[in-house]
C-alpha cells in the first residue's frame, strides 16, 4: 500500500537504504530514517487523497495515529513500520546487552509520533 501511494522510484530507494544500513545499523539512527520515511508517506497520502483509495486509507491511520497513541494503541502504525521493514528483507527485532527484547519499527513510530517535539521549545 504505501509503495502505491510514494511511488515505485521512491520506495525502491527506501528498501535499498534499510537493505545496506540495518544488519549494522544502530537503533536510534535507524529509527529515525524509518520515522521520516513514514513522515514523507502521511505528507504524500495527504496530497493524494482526493484521488486514490489507498491514500485514503494511508491518510486515516495517520489521522488515527495521535489519538491511538494517547489510548495505548500504535499497533496500526506499527504494522506500516514493519511492512517496510520486511518488504526490505531485514530484521527488526532486536535485543539489548541486557537481553531485553525491542523493534526497530516501535522505536520509528515514537520519533514520527514525537516529530515535532523539540525540547528546547518546551
């Protein structure tokens, strides 16, 4: 659905970086990328949504995504997350030295969920 809505070009790029970053690639940075990704993918969906059913649809989860994540539920956006993640044949599960278990499609979803919270403009 999103490669619908970004375009092939786009997409393929995308799943290309995550293909040749993540097997190395530490979390915190990785999420971030992934967290654009789905940034530029609401912006586009929004632009599109006149237009084509999957933006629609695309554009609703992100609607969504704010109040969900207020009541505890970010499945949905994660799911989109994920898809990428595993369209570009990598892992996303990972554990910590400590033997903790965590995704790298979570940690994307908290840094698009929190975008535009900049701490110094608290």
């Amino acid at each position: 659905m999103i490669q619908t809505v970004v375009g092939k070009k786009v997409y393929s790029v995308w799943l290309d970086m995550l293909r040749r970053m993540v097997p190395m690639g530490r979390t915190h940075r990785l999420s971030v990328v992934l967290a654009s990704m789905l940034q530029y993918t609401q912006e586009v969906a929004y632009e599109k949504n006149e237009s084509s059913a999957k933006a629609r649809k695309l554009s609703e989860i992100f609607e969504n995504s704010h109040e969900n994540y207020i009541e505890g539920d970010t499945r949905e956006l994660e799911k989109l997350a994920e898809s990428i993640l595993k369209d570009a044949g990598v892992k996303f599960k990972r554990t910590s030295a400590r033997g903790h278990g965590y995704s790298i499609a979570v940690e994307a979803v908290n840094h698009y969920l929190h975008w535009d919270d900049l701490p110094w403009e608290s």
